[in-house]
C-alpha cells in the first residue's frame, strides 16, 4: 500500500474525529456557561460572591452530580481552566504596578511577610498533625497563606468601607501577597520536583527566578511603553485587546522556555503594561476576557468537590477553616502591629483576611499538575474556600466590637505600650527618611545593573562567541570579548558611580558623621563588584592570570579614561527608564512635559464619576475654579485640537490639559473621580414616567422648580407641569402651587409621596 493511499484512507477517520472533539468542546463549554449563568444570577439574588456560583455550577457539571448531565470531556476543562489561570494572572498583574509597590511600603511588605511566614508554618503543622506528607502539607500552608482578594475587594464595596484608612492598608498586603504567591509557586514547584526542601536547590531557583525577574521588568519597561506611544494612534480597543493578550500570552510562552511556568509569564508582563499610560484602557478591554476564562477556572475547581470526601473529611475542614480564620487574624493583626499602625487599624485588617481563594486553588492546581498532591485535599480547600468566603463579611462588621472589647480588657502599660510605638513609628526624622532613600535606590541600582551585566555576559558566551568562533577562528575570541566589553561599559559606569547625590551624602554626613562609614561601604562595594564582572568576562574567554592582570587595567581606563562620555550616555538611558517606568503617572500630572516656565501639559482620563459629565466646556468652569486650559481632547481614535466652549464632555475623553503643578494635581481627582457605588436598591424597571397631582399638603407647595430639590433629594426629574389646563415650561423660577399636575421620570413610590 502506498503512502498516498494511507493518507486517504486515514484523513477520514482524522477528519471525524477533529469533527468530535470540536463538537464536545462546544457543547462541554456550553453546558459549562448555562449552568454558571443560572447559578451566579441565583448568587447574585442572594447577594453572595459570584465566584461561590461559578464552584456551585462546576459541582453540578460533574460526575459528582447524578441529577444532571455532566461533560464528555475532562481535557476540555483542563485546557480552558489553564487559559483561566493564565489570564487572571495577567490581570492581577495590570493591578501590580512598581509605583503601587512602592507606595505601599515597609508596613505592607513586613505585614505580608509576617501572614506568609506563620500560615506556613500553621497550614504545614496542621497538615502533619493531619497525617499529610510532608509535600502535601508544604503545599496545604502556601494555599492556607494567600487572602482573597477578589472576595475582600467585593466585602469591602458591598459594606461600603472603601474608603477607610484600613482598607487602603488590607489592599497593599493583598499586593505584596501576590507577589510572594507568585515566587512560592516557583519554591513549591521546584521543592514537588526534586521531592526535598534542598537549601541550595532552593536558593539556586530564588536566584534565578530574580534574575529573569528583573531583566523581563528591565527590557519591557524600556522598550514596551515607547512602542505603545508610537502606535498610540492605531490602538482603539480592538487592537489593543489583540496586542496585549498576544504580549501576555507571548510572556508566558518565554516563562517557559526559560523553565518557569505560563502564569508567571502572565503575571510580568500584566505588571510592566500595569505602568504604561494604557493600562486602565487594557484593564477595560481584557476584563470580558478575564471574567470569561477566570469563570471557567472557578467552574472547574467546583468539579473537584465531592461531597462524600467532604462528609469524611468534616472535621478536617472545620479544623483547617478555624485555623484560617484565627491564623490570619493573629498575623495580620500583628503584623499591622509590627510596622506601627494603631491597635484599631491594626484589628480591623486582620479581621479583613480571614479567608483563602484564587491563589489557594492556583498552587492546588499546580500541585495536582505535578502529581505531588493528594487529590483528596483539593476538594477540602474548596470547602474551606466556600466556608471562609462566607464568613468574611461577618468577620470584618465584628472588627470594631473586638477591638472595643480588646481596647476595654487590655492592660493599661501594654495599651500605653502600643500607643507609644505606634507614634514612634508614624514620626520618622527626615534624616531616616532619606537614608532609607538612598539605600532603596542602592540596592536597586545593584539589582538592576548586576542582572543586566549577567545577562550581557551570558548571551555574549553562549551564541555570540560560538558564532565568532565558527566565523574568525584566530580572532573569534578576541572580537567577542571587545564586543561584549564595549556593550557592558556604560552598565558597568553605572554600576560603579555613587547611587546618591552629593547634595543628599553631604547631609547625611552633616547630620550624623558616622553614616560616613556607610556610604564608604557602599562605595567600596561597588567598585569591587564591577571589577568583578570585568574579571569574570575576561576569565570566561582566558585563563584567571589574564583576567587579573588585565581586569584591573580595564577598569581603571574605563574609569578615567572613558567615564564621561559613557555616563552622560547612561545618564540618558537611565532617564528613559524612569520616563517609562512612571509613565502613567508622568503623563497624568505632565511633570515632563514643560510648556513655558512652570506650566506643563498632562493628559487625563474623564470617569464615570466625573462631575461635569456631559457638561459642555463653557459650564464646566474648568478654566475659573481651577486654572487650567483644555488643549486637546482624545475621543477613541479621533483627536479634537483646541476644542471650543461648545464641545461636551464623555466618559473615557483623553483631556490634554495645560497648568501648573498645583492646579493639574487639584484637577486629576475630578476628572478621574471614582463612580458613587452606593446601592439606591433601584432596578431600571422601577424607573417609570408618572403623573401625579400636588395636594395643599404637598411638599413641594411654595417651592419654586430650582428650590425643590427633586434630582438630588427625591430622584425624580421633571419634564412638564400643568396648571388650569394649560402646560407651562418648568423654568427654576417657577413656583409649585396646589392641583398642579407634574410629569416626573422616577420611582413609582417616591413620585407619589410628592402628592
């Protein structure tokens, strides 16, 4: 039989079977989506999370479930829930940018540290007295470390505590947990995979981990928000949905080639978009994705639940949601504590983490993948999950009678104590605080630096030279180790000037002589670490007798010789950086974009929330109350130059606005105002246009039309009135008499209580 004929013989069988698998897809995926949609509406009616929906309808979609159907194919789910995982990760990133990281400080580093570090050791301990493996309880203490904060984040809004100092605390802690998550997937991976805790294993991977880490952040910050710029014309949200799922997915396809995994990826590239200018508009466009995939994920975690396990597992479930819920509010209380927030802040956050959630069931799903966890204990997190999710609202409303019972009981020196250290910590001297800046970007500039110094060294030895060599066997070595050199210079400038400005070591040194001694140091250290690149470069291509004896030379050259020129060069490329790396914020305050003397011209979005929505430019009184002049406004993709007064207002406007300093930052939170998200318990449908007829009792009798207050006190529009038969336009001036008839737009009920 000839090969051509096997072909034939076989496409048809090829053909029907893609036929099948394209049909149990769709219909695997259908089912999915009808059964979420019942459920999460049905949650939705019970205002509980949408994400307790999404676990009930993946339960009913499984084999658990007798009474209903359930899904043909079980990769389908896996491969949808992986996409899931995958795009949630992204999307947590564009939440993680460098400037919230750094906003959010010591108390939100050391808080997150302290919870990881103690649910660790409780969720491992627990696991062993349990009778897990030692694996399986590694992993059970990084799901039980990880608060939610898709559901805090839900708690918060639907009890309306936004906007309390705790909560803006409880969001920063959430932040850094992520990022801890995200390097604990990478420990536990390599832990399940060598099947032993190796300390220099794990410090092997930390390390690398960071190195990628940083050079990923480093190329993209550099490259990334300048290509979006340029094409800043042709990205409405079509192309930017398509441009930045194919950078995350593209992300994550790099992670793992370089041998981490694709939400990891996701999570870099979603972080180095999270700084750009663009990155509400992505957040805008990718959330229907986010929010497609992400149910899917959720949907496949309830399939894992099975009740019987549950029932069996009863006391282990109760076991591990109290020690969730006691855990979390011990580590977040005293980590809050710990880093000087007052008893009451510091009560309220820890009462705000008791529960566990999307990251509980990534390191589940990834334990499972690498078939190191038990699958019994999948489906008791979800229970422990569901359990704790519910609770969390009642928890948080218990925060303040706790901490009034606690401030009631408690010693008075211990009181005094906590008082004490609280103002301590809160007043720092200025002299600390620009220490601490100046070591902050001590360490940075090494970090950075060093990374990319590596990174020039490893690529220049592993393609470049065997490139040369093939090329110019006689001069390969010699040509590789000048290139290599050439590039690393303006870095390896860098790298050995002082981090400080002389203005700030000369204050520190006028402050306190003894911080002499440390910025000596750092000096020192510096100097020696570039040297040591230069030897380890020379020493990769020569023997260590060249690289000694040449290495100091070539430093010392590169130091005096060619040091100006390079760090006027680098000067300008770390000024990029930064541009880059702050663009979002530089571009909506314009700090960088002088006009004349201290006017500048920054670019703002208009929200939802925005008081002059709809307004026209001449009624807005933008120019009077605060200074400033619209010199452009971005409507999608078309630009208006110099609009005039005529010109109305929309939600999403790019508004270029020139100002100074001052008036730009008294603008930016009006014209980026949040939306008002307090519930009216109005539904759309109770919205009607009504007649009603004013009694002598009314209300309104004696006020004129601009008096009465019918849009912000009753919610009610008017649209006509009549008196004696005959309509009158309602103008502010006109007063309200009785047997007026009114032709009002709002609730049936507040309509009629105007009669």
């Amino acid at each position: 039989m000839t090969l051509a004929t096997i072909l034939l013989t076989a496409a048809p069988a090829v053909q029907h079977a893609a036929e099948m698998n394209i049909e149990s897809l769709i219909s695997d995926l259908a089912f999915l989506l009808i059964l979420a949609a019942v459920t999460t509406l049905f949650f939705k009616w019970i205002k509980q999370p949408v994400v307790l929906g999404y676990i009930v309808a993946g339960f009913l979609a499984s084999p658990n479930f007798t009474y209903l159907p359930s899904i043909t194919t079980e990769q389908n789910i896996e491969f949808w829930a992986q996409l899931g995982i995958v795009v949630l990760l992204f999307s947590l990133g564009l939440e993680f940018s460098f400037k919230k990281l750094l906003n959010a400080g010591g108390s939100a580093v050391v808080t997150a540290l302290i919870i990881v570090v103690g649910m660790m050791c409780c969720g491992f301990a627990i696991g062993r007295i349990l009778g897990f493996t030692n694996i399986n309880s590694l992993f059970l203490g990084g799901m039980l470390s990880m608060s939610s904060t898709t559901i805090i984040i839900k708690a918060f809004t639907d009890l309306h505590l936004t906007h309390k100092k705790f909560a803006s605390l409880v969001f920063a802690v959430l932040i850094v947990e992520d990022l801890f998550a995200v390097v604990m997937m990478v420990i536990l991976s390599s832990i399940a995979i060598n099947n032993s805790v190796a300390g220099g294993e794990m410090l092997l991977n930390i390390s690398k981990l960071v190195f990628f880490l940083v050079i990923w952040f480093a190329v993209g910050v550099f490259i990334l928000p300048s290509l979006l710029n340029i094409n800043r014309r042709y990205l409405n949200s079509e192309t930017l949905l398509v441009v930045s799922m194919g950078l995350c997915l593209g992300m994550a396809v790099f992670s793992v080639y370089c041998g981490f995994s694709l939400a990891l990826g996701a999570f870099v590239m979603g972080s180095i978009l999270a700084g750009t200018s663009f990155a509400e508009r992505i957040e805008h466009v990718v959330t229907p994705v986010k929010d497609l995939f992400g149910a899917i994920f959720f949907i496949s975690v309830g399939m894992m639940v099975n009740p019987q396990i549950i029932v069996d597992y009863s006391g282990p479930i109760l076991i591990i949601s109290t020690v969730v819920i006691v855990g979390m509010i011990i580590f977040g209380t005293t980590g809050m504590l710990a880093t000087g927030q007052s008893l009451k802040v510091a009560i309220e956050s820890g009462f705000s983490l008791t529960q566990i959630g999307e990251f509980a069931f990534i390191i589940a799903t990834l334990g499972l993948q690498l078939g190191v966890l038990d699958a019994s204990i999948y489906p008791i997190v979800v229970a422990v999950s569901v359990l704790t999710t519910f609770t969390t609202p009642y928890f948080i409303r218990m925060a303040d009678p706790a901490y009034r019972f606690i401030e009631a009981h408690l010693p008075a020196k211990l009181h005094f104590l906590i008082d004490r250290y609280s103002d301590n910590a809160s007043t720092e001297s200025e002299t600390g605080i620009l220490w601490k800046t100046v070591f902050t970007r001590y360490i940075w500039r090494i970090l950075l630096y060093a990374s990319v110094l590596i990174a020039i060294t490893l690529i220049s030895r592993e393609f470049l030279f065997p490139l040369l060599k093939r090329i110019a066997p006689e001069w390969g070595r010699f040509i590789c180790t000048l290139i290599t050199f050439i590039v690393m210079s303006p870095f390896l400038l860098a790298l050995s000037y002082p981090a400080s400005k002389k203005t700030e070591r000369e204050r520190l040194i006028a402050a306190n002589a003894r911080f002499d001694l440390p910025l000596i140091l750092m000096t020192f250290f510096r100097l020696m670490l570039a040297l040591g690149f230069v030897m380890y470069l020379l020493k990769s291509f020569y023997s260590w007798s060249v690289a000694a004896s040449m290495g100091v030379a070539i430093f010392l050259m590169l130091i005096f010789v060619v040091s100006k020129r390079l760090r006027r060069r680098m000067r300008s490329i770390e000024e990029k950086f930064l541009n880059n790396l702050n663009e979002r914020e530089l571009r909506r305050s314009g700090r960088n974009n002088n006009v004349i003397s201290n006017l500048h011209l920054a670019f703002m979005t208009v929200s939802y929330g925005c008081p002059v929505v709809g307004r026209r430019l001449k009624d807005s009184e933008l120019r009077t109350r605060f200074g400033v002049s619209i010199a452009s406004i971005q409507r999608g993709t078309k630009l208006l130059p110099v609009p005039d007064g005529e010109t109305r207002l929309f939600p999403g406007d790019v508004l270029g606005v020139i100002g100074t300093d001052d008036e730009i930052q008294h603008l930016i939170p009006v014209i980026e105002a949040p939306v008002d998200d307090t519930d009216t318990g109005l539904s759309p449908s109770d919205l009607r246009l009504s007649s009603v007829q004013l009694s002598d009792n009314s209300p309104l009798i004696g006020k004129t039309v601009g008096e009465s207050e019918l849009s912000t006190k009753y919610k009610s529009l008017l649209v006509s009135m009549m008196r004696d038969d005959n309509f009158i336009t309602p103008e502010p001036s006109v007063t309200f008499e009785p047997h007026d008839k009114l032709w009002l737009v709002g609730s049936a009920d507040t309509i009629a209580s105007l009669k």
